[in-house]
C-alpha cells in the first residue's frame, strides 16, 4: 500500500510508522536506538520503547514471573494469631473465603484479577515470545499476541499487593498477623510481572508478528 | 498547518497492534481485530456506562463493605465507616489510600468523564492538550480503586476464628468492584482523538 499526499509523504506499509492511540499524530519510530522511547510529538502520549532485547527480557520475566507465581499458590501467604488461635490464608483461598461467604460472582471477579488473569498473560506472553524468539511462527501467535493486549490492563497483580499492605495495618490493631513466604514470592511476581509487560513492546512486538507471518498480511 | 493525522490521510490505526490500514477496511490486516477509524458511539457508550457506575457508586457507599462477627455480635461497616475506623486507630497513612482509592478516585473519574463527554459532545472551547491530560490521568488510576475489594477478600480469607472472630463479606463489595470494573470499561470506550478532532478541523 503506498499513497502520497499533499505533503509529500510517503505512507508505506512499514509497521513502525503509527498514529498515535491518543490524539490520530502520524509517527516514524523506525529511527529508535536501543532503550529510546518515543513519545507523540503532539499530545506527550508514550508511543514504544525500543530495546534490541526486548523479547529475550520480556521472556526471561516471563519464566522468572511463572515460577514465583507457582511459589505464591503453594504455600502460606499470611498468618494471624489471636488469643492463643492461629488461621493461615494462602492465595487461592482469598477466592474461595468470598465463594463459602456468599458472594460467589465477586469471588470470580477477585480470582480472575488476581491470579487467572495474570496467569493467563503470562502464558500468551510465553506463546508469543517464544516463537518469536527462536524464529519460528506458528498459526496461534497473532491470536495470542491479540489476547495479551487485551487482557493485561485487566491484571490487577500490583493493586491486590497494595490491599495485602492496607489489610495489614488494619488488623494489626486486633491480631498478629505475620506474611508468609507466599506474600514475598508474590511481591516478587508482581515485579516480574510488570517487567515482563513492560519490555514486550507493543509495535516492536507486532513489527517482529509481522515478520514472521507475512503471508497473513493482506 | 493542518496536522498530519492518520484520519487526513485516510487511514485508521488498530486499536490494538497500532496496523495502520486505508479507512475503508474493517477488520485489522495483521491482528483481525476490528477496525474503526474512531471509536464508535464513543461518547454515547461512555455516558451510558458512566450512568450505570454512578448509579452502582450508591449502593457501594450504603451498604456494608464487610460485617465482622465478633463473639456472637455482627458489625457492619460501610467504605467511609471503615476509613473512620482507621482514623481512630491511629493509620492515617493508610485511611488516606483507602479514602483516596475508594472515594476520591471513583468520583473524580465520575466529574472528568462527564466533563470529557460534555466537552467533545458540546464543542466547547477547551484545550485538547489539558483534555487529554485529564483523560490519561483517569484512564491510569481506574483499577487502583479496586483495593477496597482486595481488602474485603484479605481479611473475610484471613479472619477467620470460629465463633471468636470472623469476617463476612458485605453486598456493597460487589456493587464497587462492578463500579471499578464499568469505569474501566468507559475509560476504554472513550475516544480521546475526538478532542483533537476539533482543533484540526478549526485549523483546516
């Protein structure tokens, strides 16, 4: 696809030209070096952060993230003592405490942010990365690349930390309550987590898709 | 000079892997998601669904949040009631995230969405520069409002003593996570390219 206009400027098919998601600004990114970051001329939007690595980075959080993850569901996330009794929570039981309450919609609401939705990225982010990486599309990658962009502002990994920190202060009143080696490995997690989304690069991500399935692209 | 915008050139951008393609497609060439040159029904969508979170925002701030059991005796507590209780033990620090996160953010969103719509929809004369500031700042601290929730879940998981102490989760829990979760969705269904629109064809 090539057109001209009045400007004189060639729109090719190149995938690091892009408009910016806020305000339509056309932009050339293909001059980035490796951890520049483009932002809109116009409205200050953040475009992409170039890295040569980026998708060796954003799978080796990947890898990193799934093991704490598997960490945070195994073993005691905090404990609380009071007047000689002792209850201990793990991860997955913060769900189910609110489905044995009564509220099985919020206990799905409060599962899916936490950890299937995490989850779930990371796994995509794995589906994505890897063929990327070893240079070897397959047919699910842009179905996958799709899924992550969808689902990764609805991981909330880093907003439940914070809960566990306000939940903290507001028994400690009543109780003892100690954290647990779960809560360090999800700390850790949201860490990965958050690295491994921030390095896959949105248009790098898709430029490299592009690559490897040209014959999808019509 | 007009600005070079991908709708001058009549192009659309993928909302989702940023594929610019000729305006007349509808289904993006390299992702498959659907194509638009501008979100459609934005402001109509947004206000539909800002509604229906104001409305919910009721309910979330009436009834109770969590009911502690303690020794027989339930206590209900409500959002605000709890952010007095911290004030009382002495945490302001962390009433202040829970009055931020649980009042502060959902109402400021609530006033900076209908100011947006208001805005695109009635063409007043405001900067889209500032708008858009406005927008993002509304679109990043969307799901910090959900540690309300996350503390309901903690502490209903965590306490939990038999008949010494216990704690229930309350309807207004649900109420407020639906609240966090609609304005996320209107956030998302706002177009903020609409505020440029025109400046560009006051430029033109």
């Amino acid at each position: 696809m090539k057109q001209t206009n009045n400007n004189n400027i060639i729109i090719n098919a190149s995938p690091f030209l892009i408009a910016c998601p806020s305000c339509d600004l056309l932009a050339d990114t293909s001059k980035l070096h490796h951890g520049e970051t483009a932002n809109c001329a116009r409205c200050n939007q953040f475009l992409c952060r170039y890295k040569d690595d980026g998708i060796a980075r954003a799978l080796s959080y990947t890898l990193s993230a799934l093991i704490l993850f598997a960490v945070a569901c195994s073993f005691p996330f905090l404990s609380f003592k009071a007047a000689g009794l002792e209850s201990v929570m793990t991860l997955p039981q913060t769900a189910w405490a609110l489905y044995s309450g009564g509220m099985p919609e919020l206990a799905i609401l409060v599962a899916a942010f936490i950890m299937f939705i995490p989850l779930v990225v990371l796994l995509l982010l794995l589906a994505v990365c890897i063929p990327i990486y070893r240079n070897k599309p397959n047919t699910l990658l842009t179905t996958s690349g799709r899924l992550i962009f969808i689902l990764q502002h609805w991981a909330m990994a880093e907003v439940f930390l914070i809960g566990v920190i306000v939940s903290l202060v507001k028994i400690a009143a009543m109780a003892t309550v100690e954290m647990g080696i779960s809560f360090w490995a999800y700390a850790a997690f949201t860490i990965c987590f958050t690295l491994a989304i921030s390095n896959l690069d949105r248009v790098q991500c898709w430029s490299e898709i592009e690559r490897l399935t040209p014959e999808a692209i019509k | 000079m007009t600005a070079l915008t991908a709708a001058s050139q009549n192009l659309s951008s993928c909302h989702l892997c940023y594929k610019l393609a000729p305006s007349e497609v509808h289904r993006c060439p390299r992702c498959g998601a659907a194509m638009h040159q501008r979100k459609t029904a934005s402001i109509q969508r947004t206000l539909a669904l800002l509604i229906t979170a104001s409305i919910l925002y009721i309910p979330a701030n009436i009834l109770p949040i969590m009911i502690t059991d303690q020794l027989g005796s339930a206590e209900p507590s409500t959002i605000l009631g709890g952010v007095v209780l911290l004030i009382k033990l002495d945490s302001v620090p962390i009433a202040a995230i829970i009055f931020i996160a649980s009042v502060m953010v959902p109402l400021s969103k609530f006033f900076a969405f209908y100011y947006l719509c208001w805005s695109v929809e009635k063409n007043a004369m405001t900067s889209p520069r500032q708008n858009t500031t406005v927008y993002r700042m509304a679109e990043f601290v969307g799901k910090w409002s959900m540690v309300d929730v996350f503390v309901v879940a903690i502490l209903v998981a965590l306490v939990n003593l038999g008949g010494l102490v216990a704690i229930k989760p309350g309807a207004a829990a649900l109420a407020f996570a639906c609240v966090v979760i609609i304005t996320m969705v209107a956030a998302e269904s706002f177009d903020p390219r609409l505020m440029w629109d025109k400046t560009d064809k006051n430029n033109e």
